[in-house]
C-alpha cells in the first residue's frame, strides 16, 4: 500500500515520539493540550511508514518530525471491521449500563448512536475529558 493510498483510507497506527512536550510542536505550553492540524498529502507521505518499512525507517522519522503514522498495520476491510468492534467492546466496558437508566435523555440518545454507529461516534466531550486524560494526554 502506498502512502496515497494509506492517506486515502484511514491511518491506523500514530507513534508518539518520546520527545519532551515542551519541544512538541503539537504541544501547547498554554493549555497543556496537544492537537493537530488537518495534514495535506504531501505532508502525510512524509511521514507515512509501511509496516514492512518500520525496522529501518520508523525511528528517523519520528526522530524528524516527532511522529509518525504507520500504515497496513490492517490489511483488509475485514480485518479493520474485526478491530472497531474489538475496540467498541472496550468501550463499552468503560459505560456504566446501569447509570444509564436515571442518565439524561442526551446521554441515552448518544449512547444509541455509540451502540449504533461504533466507535466513531463516541462522544467527543467524553474521550477529551476521560479518556485522553486517562491515557496521559
């Protein structure tokens, strides 16, 4: 799989580099925040690794550019079906079924969604204030 191809379908792996946040450039000293800004495809070919490639390529890149997306990490529709379902399981386990019932109809409305749609639509205000923080971000 090509960078292109890899950039046109969803990248499965992000690396973070190891640096210290304050030489970051995702950082923001401010907010205490990381974030990023939507990458053009020139950008993502740059630091795109094929999986293949990794051994020898992965360390100077992150080394270059802090990051780095490893692609066919996933090698087909199936097998990237079999891993969102894994991870909704996961999610799952983190939701609290039995809150639901007395939670407000906001939260049983997104909670369908999650159940209906997958992990995409888990509640954004939920991974940024949770789960993120959990992870250390």
């Amino acid at each position: 799989e090509s960078p292109a191809q890899a950039f046109a379908r969803v990248a499965v792996a992000a690396t973070a580099s190891g640096l210290p946040a304050a030489t970051c450039p995702a950082f923001n000293r401010f907010s205490g925040k990381y974030s990023a800004r939507l990458q053009t495809r020139e950008e993502f070919e740059q630091i795109a690794v094929p999986l293949e490639e990794a051994p020898t390529r992965l360390r100077s890149v992150l080394d270059e550019f802090g990051y780095a997306v490893v692609t066919g990490v996933i090698s087909s529709e199936k097998e990237l079906h079999e891993f969102e379902e894994d991870f909704k399981r996961d999610l799952m386990d983190l939701v609290d079924a039995d809150a639901l019932q007395d939670a407000p109809p906001g939260v049983k409305r997104a909670y369908e969604r999650f159940l209906e749609e997958g992990p995409v639509a888990f509640p954004v205000a939920t991974v940024t204030k949770y789960l993120t923080q959990a992870a250390g971000f």
